[in-house]
C-alpha cells in the first residue's frame, strides 16, 4: 500500500506517476480492499463507488452514520437503529474527533432512532430503520485508469464513467487514511465481493 510519505521517502513525487510507478502492477495484489456502506451492501453514489484501506472505509462510514458505543466494529449483524452510538464522553474516551453525522453528539451514548438528527446518505435521504451497516472486502476486476490521481481529479472524472462505463481511478485519499491508496470505480461490474 502506497501513502505519500512511503512515495516521498522514494524520491518519488506524491502527485507524479513516473517510471517506479508505472512498473508497479495496477491490480495491486498486496492491498486488501474494502467497501463500506450503512446499508451492508454496495450502492453507486453520485461520485461512483469508493473502496480503499479498512480504516478509510470505517472512518467514512462512521462520520456518516456514528461509531458504535461498545467499540466493536460495524459488521453487518446488527440492525443500526437498535444499535447504541457513541456520544461525546465515549468518543473523547476512545480519541476520536467529531465529524460529520459525529459533530454536535449528545453528551452521553444514545440510539439513531431517538436522535432529532438523523443519519443520511449523501443524497440526502435517510439511512433506514433495517440498515445493516456493514464493511467487507472487495476485489477490483474492471479496468483501472493506469496512473494514481488526486482524490479531487477522481471524484471529478469518475462523473463522465458513470455514462461511459470504460474505467476506474485509483487515488491517494486525502480525507478518510490520509495518504493511503484509494480507488472509485463507476459501478459494480467493476467489483468482486470477496
């Protein structure tokens, strides 16, 4: 797995596909791959479907929908409205920042369901009430673009696949695992669920 400063200890420039980078084989065979979603399955978004590292997959997932309050992961067992999510004192307990659907949390731990601010996807409508949330591994088999890009320049091309369908991106994310090697693909013929 590629973070920049691995690249930056390389010589290699974090923003420059040079030969080093292009020798390297695209499938990626040491990186797992992950996909997470509220709904414990895969959805294209408006941006297409983003897998990466399990922890930029878990932190994207949980600034959308919350961390759980007994620390254990989302596994697509439990039903999220009867699951309890951290509150403010658990999560400054565990050291984690509030972001996202975590940003102004009551003090205490409390239910989804009992919170005034509901969850949401990035569409805006609500995570439902039989929501799964789950995150699993994937393995990428569509046809990848053959350089590594900004995570701003694949969230802006990946636009134009959602029609033609021809590639995916592999990126370096700068939100969720910062530095960490990313991709978006435009729709699940591009994917295995492993």
């Amino acid at each position: 797995m590629y973070r920049v400063y691995e690249r930056i200890s390389k010589g290699i420039d974090p923003y420059y596909i040079d030969k080093y980078e292009k020798e390297q084989r695209y499938s990626r065979p040491g990186q797992d791959w992950y996909h997470g979603n509220p709904l414990g399955k895969i959805i294209i978004g408006k941006n297409g479907i983003h897998i990466g590292t399990y922890l930029a997959c878990e932190q994207a997932m949980c600034a959308r929908i919350g961390y759980r309050a007994d620390g254990k992961k989302w596994d697509g067992k439990d039903l999220y409205w009867n699951t309890l999510i951290a509150g403010k004192n658990t999560l400054k307990k565990i050291g984690l920042d509030e972001t996202g659907y975590n940003f102004n949390l009551p003090i205490e731990d409390f239910y989804a369901k009992d919170r005034e601010e509901k969850a949401r996807f990035s569409d805006g409508s609500p995570i439902p009430k039989d929501a799964k949330p789950d995150i699993f591994r994937v393995q990428i088999i569509g046809k990848m673009y053959n350089s590594i890009i900004s995570d701003e320049s694949a969230n802006r091309l990946i636009k134009k696949q959602l029609i033609d369908n021809k590639y995916g991106y592999y990126y370096i994310n700068e939100g969720e695992d910062p530095g960490s090697l990313s991709a978006v693909v435009p729709n699940i013929s591009f994917l295995k669920i492993l």
